[in-house]
C-alpha cells in the first residue's frame, strides 16, 4: 500500500516533492503568507493512509512550497491509544520517505513535568522514554532518533534572532488515551522526564530506520497532573493552548526549515 500511496500522490503533484515533512500536534496548525498553498489531499483518499478520529487532527495532507522549499504537512496523525498499530502510526513516515523526502519536523501537544514550565512553552526534544509498546521502558536520553547538528543549527538561530535559547527536554511517551495520574507523573520526573505526550516516539524510530532526519518539538499545552493548578486534564484545554500558542510554534518550525534550506544552499 505504501507503493500505492506515492504513485497516487506522484500523478497528482506531478515533478512536486517535498523536502521536508511536517507533522502537527493536537490544535496546531500551519498558517501564514510564506506558506503557499500547492494542494490539499484528504487522508481517506490516500491508498492504505489511516484516518485520524481525534478532535484537532485534521483529514488532510497539505503540500506548500515555503519559498523555494517544498514542504508537506501531515495533518492526519493517529495514535495507538485510537486501536492502531505501530505500521499503522508510522504509514506517513514510509511515504515521506517512498516519495524521497530526507527531513521531518515532528510537533505535539504535551503536559509540562519540568516545574516552571508554563503552557506556551515550546521545547526541542533531546531524548525520550518511550513506554507506548507492551509497556516497555526504552531510555532514550541521549537523543539518537534525532538530528543533533539540525538541532544545534536551530538553537544557533534562535540566538542569532533573538537572543533566545530554545527549551530543551526529554519526552516521555505514554500509550493513552487517559492523561496520567500525579503519581505517574512523579515517576516519570524521577526518570529523567520533562514533558509528557502520547504521540511522535513511534515515528521519530521510523523516521530514523528510514534514514530520514529528524527533529521534534513540544508545545507544554497544560501542566502535567499534580503539577498545576487545574484539578482535571481535558483534551479542550489542550486544544485551546494549541490554538493561542501557533504562532510561537510556528516561529520554531520556520526556524527549522531556514536552517535546512542554509543546508541545502551551501
């Protein structure tokens, strides 16, 4: 299916490919007049693509070409916790890379466990947990499913606009769909955990198998149980940070497709 997948979307695009593959998190959304909008494909009418059932995931892939860079935003993410399996997560990973895509840009909405952290925060990944498969704990502080010199190339940027120093942290993953409960929360932070999701992970790994580079990046949507003051997580309040904080989140994304197109140039 995933050969089927390209060629559908090869004879629609004709000589347009992407370079870069975008996926958005829970309410975030891709918008702004450097975005020019090549075509819009709706996920059910793409070849074995799973459809997403979760409130803020749109059903549709969108093609731009940012300036001279032509990206494709992935807005149909599913997730494990809706009955899917891990090929099913991953499908937009295997076609990124069957229509020769080279780089991702990974987002998500997660809960804030580093204390100080407010939601708005927006956090480059540097390593995961990952405890969405069989609940297995896999260690991944050292950030190996990501690209370290893309990311160093990104926080250089952010000081060089504004003097900035990106937050950084490790993700924990969890299977969903319930938030955690304070006292996972408190494991986690002993862990080494700074953020708390129930996406990416999966396909950050596939990315990687892929051979394709990767970056990812937390938007803290609310504090995590038994760090806030809110007395119950709901996916409303989650939605409605995505939605006030897209343009900080979008600033980092513009920020990670300059320092690819520098690349790419030089």
């Amino acid at each position: 299916m995933i050969d089927d997948a390209c060629q559908f979307l090869r004879e629609r695009w004709g000589d347009w490919c992407p370079e870069v593959g975008i996926v958005l998190g829970s309410g975030i959304q891709l918008s702004g007049d450097d975005f020019r909008e090549v075509d819009r494909v709706p996920c059910r009418d793409i070849p074995g693509l799973p459809v997403p059932s979760v409130e803020g995931h749109a059903g549709e892939w969108a093609a731009y070409d940012h300036g001279d860079l032509p990206v494709l935003l992935l807005g149909g993410r599913v997730h494990l916790y809706e009955g899917h399996s891990v090929e099913a997560v991953t499908t937009g990973m295997e076609i990124l890379a069957g229509l020769g895509c080279g780089k991702v840009i990974l987002t998500n909405a997660a809960g804030g466990i580093r204390p100080g952290w407010q939601p708005g925060e927006v956090v480059m990944i540097r390593g995961h947990l990952d405890f969405q498969l069989q609940g297995m704990i896999t260690p991944g502080g050292s950030g190996d499913v990501f690209d370290p010199l893309w990311q160093e190339r990104i926080q250089i940027r952010s000081r060089r606009d504004d003097g900035s120093e990106l937050a950084e942290g490790v993700y924990a993953g969890l299977p969903g769909p319930t938030y955690e409960t304070p006292a996972e929360v408190q494991m986690l932070r002993k862990l080494g955990a700074d953020l708390v999701g129930m996406s990416t992970i999966q396909e950050a790994r596939k990315a990687q198998s892929l051979r394709m580079d990767a970056v990812a990046f937390s938007l803290v949507t609310n504090a995590a149980a038994g760090t806030g003051d809110s007395e119950e997580l709901n996916h409303e309040e989650v939605l409605q940070a995505g939605r006030d904080s897209r343009d900080r989140v979008l600033q980092v994304v513009r920020r990670a497709l300059a320092c690819h197109a520098a690349d790419a140039e030089s």
